[in-house]
C-alpha cells in the first residue's frame, strides 16, 4: 500500500511540474508577442501653425529688377484624415539689391552721381527690394512608410495676390524729394495675381519639436505698376510683368491638435 501511495505522489509531483512548465512557456511566448507591438502613427484630421524660412532666385522679368531674396513667413494648415492639405500663408521677402538705380534717380543725381540732401551734402541713401505674398493652396502628402502615415512626400499648388516695391531708406527724410508722397514716384510698386507650387518632405510626429517640412517652392506673379506716376519716365508705367520667385523653403511646424496612435501586432 505504501508503494502505490508514493506512485501516486509522484505522479500528482510530476503533473504539478508539467503545469508550470507550460505556464512559464506560455508566459514567455506571450512577453515576446508583447515585445513585438509597434506604435503606428495614424493619420488623421490635424492643424497646425508653421513658421518658414526661405531663399530664392528671381527669373523672367523679376531677374532684371532684383537679384536672389530671402523670405520669413507663415502658414496656417488643415490636414484631413486622407493626408489632403488646405492652408492659408504669408510670406516677406527682402533683401534683394535693386537693379537699374542710376535710371531710377537721374532727376534728383547730380553731375558727379550723388544725391544732395537739405545740407548740401550728399545723402546716405540706399534701397533694397521688398515684397509680400498672399495665398490659398491645396496639396496632399504621400506617406512613405505604413508606420508614419502622417510623414511623406507633399505636393501644394495654390493662387493668391502678391506685391514688390522698393525700400529706399532716406535717414531723417533730409531728402524732400524722397520723402512724403514723392518717395512714392520711385518705388516701383507692382503688384497682381500670383500661383504657387511646393514639392518637398513634411514630417509630423508625435513630438512637436521634430515637426517640419523642407522642399523647393515657385511663385509666378503677373503684375503690373500701381503707382500713377513715375518719376524716371515722367508718366505711368503700364508695362506689364511676369515675376517668377524660385527657391528653397523649410518651416517649423507648431501642431494645434492632440495626436492619436494605434497598435500594430506583427508575428514572426
């Protein structure tokens, strides 16, 4: 009796062993399947500010008024859950070195080439090109890895309105003919409709601080002069211009939403 009752027990230790034995392998298997849980960005509806920094080339007309600019600007974006874009923007551009100042001035130059000022003595003036722009654009973005659907390659195209004048800087306006509604008569401004294009790579992330898109953008205005006067022809200007502005563009996006992430189980 007391061999069948120490089989018995062994059996029962040997049964026991066994359950834990699948136990821990089952708890094993399940620590690696939990291992392989992927975090997957999802896309969905987003809005977000950006502020862009730019640099440019001007070509047709624009080349023979100013040479390369840069712009500050910034945009306001809705994403929908299908990756399409809707934005609004606006965008600076300065600091490029008019063309052609010695026919802008030759009313107020005198022999030697220099502007006099109220003194009698030759005035610090310098000029440089400004301009704005203003648009509505669409696009769409294409992811490029099914882990970051809010990622990829994004392509815009919009119209919008867009203006250019020359700055022209006369210290305390010692100037009289460069201050006042006369400095109007130089300036130049022109302005019309305008299309824009942007191809480039946006990346939005979980993160705000590695939030950001960088690509080539162009700008096609077709303007023309919208002062009634100007002083280099004696008359109104009524030239008409094709501007076209064609660069680099990065901008920091400042996301305005909560963003949401689904898991993704892959077994090997």
């Amino acid at each position: 009796m007391k061999d069948n009752r120490n089989i018995s027990r062994m059996n029962i230790f040997r049964r026991l062993l066994f359950g834990c034995l699948l136990l821990t392998g089952a708890f094993t298997a399940s620590a690696q399947l939990q291992m392989r849980v992927t975090k997957t960005d999802s896309a969905g509806l987003m809005v977000y500010l950006a502020a862009n920094y730019g640099y440019a080339i001007p070509l047709a007309d624009l080349r023979n008024e100013t040479t390369n600019i840069m712009s500050v600007g910034a945009d306001l974006c809705l994403k929908t859950k299908s990756n399409w874009s809707f934005e609004t923007g606006f965008n600076y551009h300065f600091s490029g070195k008019v063309k052609g100042t010695d026919s802008l001035f030759r009313l107020i130059t005198n022999s030697i080439g220099s502007i006099m000022d109220g003194d009698g003595q030759p005035a610090d003036i310098d000029v440089d090109q400004r301009m704005w722009d203003m648009r509505l654009a669409a696009g769409k973005i294409f992811p490029i890895s099914p882990y970051r659907r809010n990622a990829g390659i994004q392509v815009k195209i919009g119209g919008g309105y867009s203006q250019r004048y020359i700055y022209i800087k006369n210290p305390d306006n010692r100037v009289a003919a460069l201050s006042g509604e006369y400095k109007k008569g130089y300036d130049r401004l022109t302005g019309g409709f305008s299309l824009y294009q942007f191809l480039g790579y946006v990346h939005l992330s979980k993160s705000q601080y590695t939030c950001f898109y960088i690509g080539m953008e162009a700008t096609e205005c077709f303007s023309k002069r919208l002062r009634e006067w100007d002083f280099s022809l004696m008359g109104k200007d009524e030239r008409s211009f094709t501007d076209v502005l064609v660069g680099l563009k990065a901008g920091w996006i400042i996301p305005l939403y909560k963003k949401e992430y689904q898991d993704a189980y892959y077994f090997r």
